[in-house]
C-alpha cells in the first residue's frame, strides 16, 4: 500500500527484519528431522549458507573449511587473492591501518593488477582440498573470468555488482549478456544485486540458476548512505520471491533467491527464508570467525572503488571458529553463533518440515518484537540489549 509524501508523490511501505516476527506453528518438529539443504540446478548443499565474495570474510583457506563444513564460500577473483601472490602481509596491513587510513589504503592496495594465473590457482587449491569452488567477479569482466574459472574447474559462478539489470546501458563498453554467459557457461550462474520483482523477472529469463538479493543492507556496506540506494530485505526477498513463483509456473525452472546481507542474528536468517529465500548469504557473522582472513576486520566489496567508496572497514572481532558460528555449540547469547542450529529450531517450532514450507510460515508486522519485555537486558545490555 502506498502513501503520500507529498503533493502528487507517493511512495511504497517497505520492511527490515526487525519490523516483522514469525507465528509459530499449530504443529511442531524434532528441528533434527527437518530437511535444510539447499539446490543449484542439480548440486545439492548440506546447509543453505553462503560466506560473502568479501576479501575480509572469504580466502582460498576459508573457502576450503566452509567447503568442508557443507557450507558455499564466495572467492572474489578481483580482490586481493588474485592480486598478490603473498597476501597474508597485505591482510596485516589493512587490519593495522588506523580507522582515518584505511580506505586510502585499499584504494591504493586494488591498484595493483589482476593477474589471471592467480585465478586459476586460487581455484585449483580450493578443488584440490576436495571441495566446490564458487567464484565471483563483476559484470564487466565476467566472459574472461567465467572461461578462466571454468578452465580451472570452478563449480558455480556469481556475478555480482551493487545494482545489476539485464538492460544495462552504456557506450563507452560492451555490456555483458548474461542470457549467452548463462548458456555458454556449463556450470550454475547466480546473478545479482537486485531487489524488486520486475528485474528480478528479468534476470530469472536469462536462465540464472539463482539471484542475489539485497542492495545496501551488509554491515560494511554504504551504498545507501552515499547513493541513497536500497529497499528494506524483507520486502526485498519477499518481492523477487514473489518473480520466483511466477517464473517457476511459466517455465518449469526454479531459480533459488539467495537473501545477501542485512542479517546478524539466527533470527534474521529465519526470518529470510520465511520471506521466501532458498538460502543466505551472510558477511560479518562469518568474517567473526577464527577462519576468516580480515583479522577481526570486515570491508566491502565496494570499498577499493577509485572514485565512490561505497564501503567501509569495520572491527567485528573474533568471537569463535567457523564450525561454532554454524554448528554451535553457541557461546554467546546474542544470536550470532549457531545459526544452523537457530534454522532448525525456528523450523521445527514453526511446522515446516523443509525450506520451501518455511517460505509458507505466517508473518505478522512488529516493529517493538525485539524491545517487548527486554527491559532488563537493554539496561544491562546483554542478549537482545546489545
């Protein structure tokens, strides 16, 4: 339902996850029998969790141990895995660069070229290890990157941007087709950034095996304060869910939304798949982890831009291994580690014995579910008062 902003200007009421809460269900599940795995056309994964294509969340190191863990770990192939040959010292020197140096740093850092033989290595250490590797790259170098992935034996590839369209325009290069890069590539293509059903049509037309959702809402994104960019993920996901339906029924081919940002806690994830996701990608809960490459760090994929930065290093800590952030047993009490175990449990108490009947769950609208009856915790700031 719209509203007026103004004379003769209305605008759309959209939602963020901390506006709505699930209804339990009038039937309830062992959350240990309830089935969460995942599908890209025909590769299946254990859990529905994908580490962000960020360099501070994901390396070939991590890739490797979420591969292992049943988990999708994204290797940015323009970042600095394939920039640097030895790129522990450049890890080290963005993690100790003072907060006012850092996006100068890597400004500068991103300076230095691609350099093509990294990218088949990176991915042939990750296969080697005996588990999938997903790639990403943008738009731009997308045909060069997907052949050289390809030749490597990359598994799936994510072309990623801040907003992408099918009709894209411009005259100063090629625009890629993403119908012919979906045909020519024979493995899965996930496509995105998108956040509203009529582009999400589109891009499900040109034979995606699955699609981004989420403009802006990632913890060390800041796309929506330079650009003023971004729809709220709940209504976000739930619209591109809704392009989802209706291509399924037009053509027989199910393409998976993949919620991409904008959740920290179990209860944000749970809430994502409700809202019609398949599975997440998340950034800051994984960059947390022992495993991650950022050091207690997390930057955006935007940051390095030359001219716009639309990202920012932020200190998230490190509060556990990749195996608790995922499988528990959780040492915190703020939602942040044990996320599959918070899935199945949400679940289970919601009746749905599998993703596509979580989608089903009810949703109702309320904007006080993480204040109501927390007095005590935000005064002393613990569990959902933090």
């Amino acid at each position: 339902m719209s509203e007026f902003i103004g004379r003769d200007r209305k605008a759309r009421r959209a939602y963020g996850f901390d506006e709505i809460a699930l209804v339990p269900g009038e039937v309830t599940i062992n959350p240990e029998e309830v089935d969460i795995s995942f599908k890209l056309k025909d590769q299946k994964f254990e859990i529905p969790f994908l580490a962000s294509a960020m360099d501070g969340v994901v390396d070939p190191k991590f890739a490797i141990a979420m591969g292992k863990l049943g988990g999708i770990a994204v290797l940015n192939l323009e970042g600095i895995y394939v920039r640097y040959a030895d790129y522990e010292t450049i890890l080290d020197d963005i993690a100790k660069a003072p907060p006012e140096e850092t996006t100068a740093l890597v400004q500068k850092l991103y300076e230095e070229p691609i350099k093509e033989k990294l990218i088949s290595q990176r991915i042939q250490d990750i296969k080697k290890a005996g588990v999938r590797a997903v790639v990403s790259s943008l738009p731009q170098k997308a045909e060069r990157y997907g052949k050289i992935g390809e030749e490597a034996g990359m598994d799936c590839f994510v072309v990623q941007s801040t907003v992408t369209t099918v009709k894209h325009l411009s005259k100063s290069y090629q625009v890629t087709d993403f119908s012919k890069l979906c045909s020519t590539l024979k493995v899965p293509v996930i496509l995105g950034n998108c956040v509203t059903y009529k582009v999400a049509l589109e891009l499900m037309e040109t034979g995606c095996a699955g699609l981004l959702v989420g403009i802006g809402p990632g913890s060390a994104c800041t796309t929506r304060g330079v650009l003023g960019l971004g729809v709220p993920q709940v209504t976000s996901i739930a619209d591109c869910a809704s392009a989802r339906e209706v291509h399924f029924k037009k053509t027989g081919q199910y393409v998976a939304i993949i919620g991409d940002g904008g959740m920290s806690t179990g209860g944000d994830v749970c809430k994502a798949f409700a809202c019609g996701a398949d599975a997440v990608m998340v950034g800051s809960a994984f960059a947390r982890t022992k495993e991650a490459p950022g050091r207690g760090y997390h930057w955006g994929m935007a940051t390095p831009h030359a001219n716009l930065p639309r990202g920012t290093r932020i200190r998230v800590g490190t509060t556990g291994s990749l195996e608790e952030i995922l499988y528990g047993p959780a040492r915190l009490d703020d939602g942040t580690q044990n996320l599959v175990g918070a899935l199945r449990t949400c679940m289970g108490n919601v009746g749905a014995q599998n993703i596509r009947e979580l989608q089903l769950t009810e949703i109702v609208i309320a904007p006080a579910i993480r204040t109501e009856g927390k007095l005590f915790q935000a005064a002393q700031r613990v569990g959902m008062g933090k």
